[in-house]
C-alpha cells in the first residue's frame, strides 16, 4: 500500500472497526446493565459512559499494538481474570436480587446523589476490568483484526472501534432517561433489579466455570 492509498481506505477501516465494535458491545451484559442503570438513576451519567468507552479505547488500542499475543500466551492470567470477575459478579447480583425484595420508586431529580462519583467510577471499572469477556473481545478479537490492517490504517480501525464503544454508552446511558417515568413505578424497578440480579448469577456462573474448566 502506498501512502496516496491511505485516504482511500481510511473509510472502509473505520467502518469496518466500527461494524466490529457494535457487533460485540451490543448485546446483554454486566457493564451494558450497570451503565443501563445508572442512566436511569441520573446518577453520574457522562462521567460512567466517559469511563466505559475510553476504557475501551485503551483496551482495543492496546490489543492493536501487540497486547493480544501477550494475554493469549498467559493462561494463569486468563483464569485469575475469570475467577476474579465471577466472585465481583456475584456480590453484585446478590445486591441486586436484595433490593429486588424491596418497594421503591425511582425519584430521578435526587437519584443523582445516591452515591459519590469515586463509589460509581469504582464499581464502572470493576465491571470494565475484572470482566475477561471484555479482553477477549477488546484485546483479543477486536486488537488481533486490527493489527492485520496496513500500520498507516490502524489508527483508523481504532478509532472507529472505539466510536462504536462510546456511541453505544451514550444512548445507553443518556437514553434510559426516557424510561424514567415507567421506572417510577415500584414495580418495574424490582424486576429490572431482579433482571440484573439474574443476569450477574448467570455470567458468575459462566465465568466461574470458564476458570475451572476451560473455554
């Protein structure tokens, strides 16, 4: 490739990082539930979606730039990840499943000071870093295509990856609001705590078992 071929590619690159990207991150899981949450509590909304995509965009970076080989060589590493994710995973959903059994109702203008911002940004990166799921599809899958792009295009895979990462917690975050007044009901909110509680026994258990037993 020359480099009157960059422009040309640029595109298609990004588009294809970003494709990439959106194909893994939307779907259920932990951090897509807590940053869910957070949205519709009101509670330190850009500073969750800030944290989770740069996040991201460190990780898929790092991927690019050789991190991939270095974790796919460290198997101890893996199994330490998954068993450290499954126990936080655990404590989460039983906290949920907890306020699950209790009538409360979503007061989204004092929602916001709930908890401190340090609190939230703690339990944001516990989501983000103690998830092996995230380094085999930021590290690993999404560093690995990457870093078989031209070195002049890699940025721009990286870059539309990590646009896809930050889009995506944006209206995930700052479109919950919207369900703010369904979630006023005691009701819904216990199911959506019951929901997630579910889901954080569901990946414990999956992980739990990936550290025990292998992919």
């Amino acid at each position: 490739m020359t480099p009157a071929d960059t422009p040309s590619l640029a595109i298609p690159v990004f588009v294809q990082g970003l494709a990439l990207s959106l194909g893994l991150i939307v779907a259920i899981g932990a951090q897509n539930a807590f940053v869910l949450r957070q949205g519709l509590r009101r509670e330190h909304v850009g500073s969750v979606v800030l944290f989770c995509a740069m996040a991201d965009a460190v990780l898929i970076a790092a991927g690019v730039m050789g991190m991939a080989r270095a974790l796919g060589q460290s198997p101890n590493l893996a199994r330490a990840l998954a068993l450290a994710g499954a126990v936080f995973l655990a404590v989460y959903g039983w906290r949920a499943l907890r306020r699950a059994r209790q009538e409360h109702r979503l007061d989204a203008a004092r929602a916001g000071s709930a908890a401190r911002l340090g609190a939230v940004l703690a339990q944001a990166a516990a989501f983000t870093l103690l998830n092996p799921h995230v380094y085999l599809d930021t590290v690993l899958l999404v560093g690995s295509i990457g870093a078989q792009q031209p070195a002049a295009l890699q940025g721009w895979f990286v870059a539309g990856a990590s646009s896809a990462s930050l889009a995506w917690f944006a209206m995930l975050g700052f479109g919950a609001r919207w369900l703010a007044p369904w979630f006023a009901r005691p009701r819904a909110w216990q199911l959506l705590d019951a929901l997630i509680g579910a889901t954080m026994f569901v990946l414990s258990a999956m992980l739990a078992r990936q550290a025990f037993f292998g992919p």
